[in-house]
C-alpha cells in the first residue's frame, strides 16, 4: 500500500477507535481500520533515526548502537489524544526494562505546523515526564521509513535490529509488553517477569470512555473541516463575520464572530468569538494555540448555556473559565454521569485565538 500523500493525512476518529483501532490515522478512508497498513515486520527500519531533525533527552541513536538491544519505537504526536492517553504505558515498559536491556525511542512526528518547533515539543516530553529518548521527525523521514500510517504506532524490534511485532493506536498493552518480555528473554540469559505494569492514567491521561462516544475527531481549518453548520459555510482565507448556527445536530458545529479560516487553522480576528459543537462524549479537546505574538487569550466555556460545573475539564475551572497560553490540546469538558448530547460553547474574550480541532473520549 502506497504511503499516503502528506498533504491529504487526517487522523481517525475516536469513533473508529471504538471499533477496534483507538488511533489517530492518516489515510483517507472515513474509517480505515490498521489491517490497512502495510506490515513491516522482518524489515530492520532503524536505520532511518538519521533523519531525526533534532534529539531530546539523547544524543543522536543510530541502528549500529543499538545491536543487541530490544528496541520499542513509538510513534507520538503531543496533540494526538490517542497518543497522550498512550503515554503512561509507554513511560512505565521504559522505567521497567530500562536495565534489562529495552531501549525505547519516542519518534515525535507532528500533525500541524507548530509541533514541528523543538521547543513546542520540548514543553511536551517535560510535561508527560518523558526521561527516554525522543527523535523529533519533523520531515517525516523516519515515519516513512517505517510506512507509518498512524498515531500512535508501536514497533517492537528485536536485538538484531528486526521489526518483530507492530501495534497501532490503545490498547492491547497486555500483549504488547508480553511481546517486550519475549523479545528481551531471546536476547537475555536472564527470564523476564511475567507480570505487566499497572498503570491509572490521570487527568487528560485517563482512558477514554469508549462505551459511548459518538462525536467524531473534527477539524477546524478548512482543508478537512466537515459538518461545518453556519450560514454560508466556510470562505477561506479571508476574513468573515459568521453567525452562530441557529439548529445544530449531533457533530455539527460553526462559527461565531470575525474569524479568518486557513488550511489548518482557524484565527479569531475580534474579541468574543465563538465555537459551537453539538457532540456525545464524556470528554471534550480542543486543539488551540495563544495569539501570533504569544499573548494568552482568556475563554469562557458554557454546555447548553449553562457553567460546566462539576463537568468541567482540566482546563476550566467550574465556572468554564481558561487560558490559552501554549498550542496544545486543551481539556475543556469531562462530563460525570450518564452521557447525552449537549451543545458545547467555547467563547474567547480576547482576539488572536488559533483554533485546531477537536477530540473527544
């Protein structure tokens, strides 16, 4: 299967990932399950480390190095929810096999222009505690190499530097350190233990709540945006006062305020500009940035006109009040309770804003 052009990469849905793949992707099908990927097992990819753009916590590895040692590639993006929910099972195999021979490499291939800066992802690996090594592929060179399709990706290598098992997206975490354990006694005299890691993500890191999840992950610029619902839809790069949609069914969204849409992006041009999401989830993510000259923007989040509460996410605080001060995902809501549509409202009080995409779980 050809590698899907960069141009036209777009992640999956967490709906997808109820039906078994839990990722982040980027090929074109609405739906595309991870059996569309091609295998690489047997290949030796490591090689392709070369094309790290910049290293963190490491000098540069090269396969050479590595002989003789079990290595665990994953493939991160640090505003790919699937990939943060990941994040504590990876943390925990690096502490656990770190002295039985496991190397793991989180190769950081970004989705959007601002994850490409190093010091973007540098605040990332710091916040998710990250000690082990992290190649920033910014130019997609290792991701090709390895004919990744998806976020987040799991290769396990053996101590001959062969891909032995893949994994793409949550999940299976049993059965994926099962494969380290294996991997580590071939090259081990030393039998490794049996039990697998006991891990309780918290905050933006909790598993998602995949038994009712409804809302699809939606972009906001307009080279993938879909279920746009204010009036005129979306007029691209170019400024536009849009008005908030006056019926909104479930995943349709839309627009309030002077915005200007890029390909990516959505930029507020005005103080008290709104996005509006009709979504069935318990968690709500947004993807935003500060404004262009770095200055915060204050926002006031409100679910069917109303303050969040007790339904706010770690981002707000009851009354739904935030800032953005860094471009990353933003936990808005974490509903308690039985899950049923809502109008989800995200109001900036200040102009400036870059709006992403949204996530749920």
């Amino acid at each position: 299967m050809p590698v899907v052009p960069r141009s036209k990469r777009v992640r999956l849905s967490l709906l997808a990932a109820v039906a078994g793949i839990l990722s982040c992707a980027v090929s074109t099908a609405p739906f595309a399950g991870a059996q569309d990927t091609q295998s690489i097992v047997g290949s030796s990819p490591l090689y392709s480390l070369s094309g790290a753009t910049a290293w963190i916590n490491s000098k540069p590895l090269t396969a050479k190095e590595l002989k003789g040692k079990v290595v665990l590639v994953d493939f991160w993006d640090y505003s790919c929810i699937n990939c943060i929910r990941a994040v504590p099972y990876v943390r925990a195999w690096a502490d656990k096999y770190k002295d039985s021979g496991l190397v793991v490499i989180g190769v950081h291939t970004p989705e959007f222009d601002f994850e490409k800066l190093l010091p973007n992802v540098q605040k990332a690996v710091q916040k998710f505690d990250m000690s082990y090594p992290v190649a920033l592929d910014s130019n997609y060179k290792i991701w090709d190499a390895f004919k990744n399709q998806y976020w987040p990706a799991e290769y396990f290598i053996d101590a001959k530097g062969k891909v032995r098992y893949e994994h793409f997206g949550e999940g299976d975490y049993d059965q994926s350190e099962r494969w380290i354990q294996k991997l580590l006694n071939e090259s081990n005299a030393n039998p490794m233990p049996a039990s697998a890691v006991s891990v309780q993500g918290q905050g933006v890191q909790a598993a998602a709540d995949t038994r009712d999840v409804r809302s699809p992950e939606t972009y906001i610029g307009f080279a993938r945006a879909a279920n746009f619902a204010s009036s005129g839809g979306i007029k691209r790069d170019a400024e536009k006062t849009y008005t908030e949609p006056k019926h909104l069914s479930l995943n349709d969204w839309g627009l309030a305020g002077e915005w200007i849409d890029h390909e990516q992006v959505a930029i507020s041009e005005s103080a008290g500009g709104k996005i509006i999401f009709r979504f069935h989830a318990r968690d709500l993510h947004l993807v935003l940035g500060p404004s262009a000259d770095g200055k915060p923007v204050r926002f006031r989040v409100t679910i069917d006109g109303q303050a969040p509460g007790e339904n706010h996410g770690v981002d707000t605080d009851a009354l739904g009040n935030g800032v953005v001060t860094a471009y990353r995902l933003y936990q808005l809501v974490r509903q308690n309770g039985a899950i049923t549509d809502h109008i989800f409202t995200i109001e900036f009080e200040d102009p400036g804003v870059q709006a992403y995409s949204f996530t749920f779980g």
